[in-house]
C-alpha cells in the first residue's frame, strides 16, 4: 500500500487520528512537513462526514418511537447542564480545547459528535475544531520529531 494512503487513511481513523497517521509517516520515511498537511487536511475533512452520517442516521432513527423518547429524554437532561455555555465564547473554546489537547478520546471525532450533540453552530464549531486539529498536529509532529525534550 502507498505509505501517503496509510497516513491519509491513520488520519481518518477515529482512534488513530493525528496522534497516528504523523508517526507512522515520519517512521515510513516521508517528508513530516508533508505528513504534518496531509494528516491535517484529512483529519478535518473527516468533520462533514460525521455530522452527514449522524444527521441521516438520526432522522431515520427518530421515526422509531422508542429511539425519539430515549434521544429526547437523554438530550434534554444533558443539554440543560450545558446551556449556560451553549451560544458563548466558552462554546468555541471548549470545542477547540477538546480538539487540540492529542490524548485518547479526543479529536475531530469527539468534538464533531458533541458539536452535533449539543447543536453547536456549524460554521463556528468546525473552525474550531479545524484550528484544534492543527494545534494537535503541531504537538504530534514536535513529539514524533523529538523537538518537545528541548523545551525541557
């Protein structure tokens, strides 16, 4: 398999992600200020694939009785805990911090799946959570590089 292949597909990946795609490019011998793009791009675009699927998914799910008295009952509860943020600048920080931070169970996955949750606002949710992917990626990158032991 082409090595750009296994880092476009590492980077859609909802456990991988950045946190694998960038590696394992670098490890493959590629060039990591192209990895680093490459990773970037397509873990972003991954943002409109999950909002499409899940906006499908649910209207289809909605008409079954059980799944809209549990969907409704479940997203009232929690989005009364998060209104208070809802439509604030905290909003946008949260999305992006959610994004940014390269740990386990975090990323564009997380924060697409939660922004469509809550019924952020697109355009800005998915500049936020595209300005987090690029945050990640620098991390990433400066980790698989070893840039980050001199800062320490």
């Amino acid at each position: 398999m082409n090595e750009w292949l296994i880092v476009i597909f590492l980077s859609m990946l909802p456990f991988g992600e950045l946190r694998a795609s960038i590696p394992t490019g670098i490890a493959l011998g590629l060039n990591p200020i192209s990895v680093f793009i490459m990773a970037v791009i397509f873990n972003s675009l991954i943002i409109v694939a999950i909002w499409a699927i899940l906006d499908s998914l649910h209207d289809g799910l909605m008409e079954f009785r059980l799944y809209s008295r549990l969907f409704n009952r479940y997203i009232e509860k929690s989005r009364k805990k998060m209104e208070r943020f809802i439509g604030t600048e905290k909003e946008a920080w949260g999305v992006f911090l959610l994004t940014a931070i390269p740990f386990p169970l975090t990323g564009a996955y997380t924060a697409a799946i939660l922004s469509w949750f809550f019924n952020l606002n697109r355009k800005m949710a998915a500049k936020a959570i595209v300005l987090g992917v690029f945050v990640a990626g620098l991390i990433v990158m400066g980790v698989s590089l070893g840039l980050l032991k001199w800062l320490f």
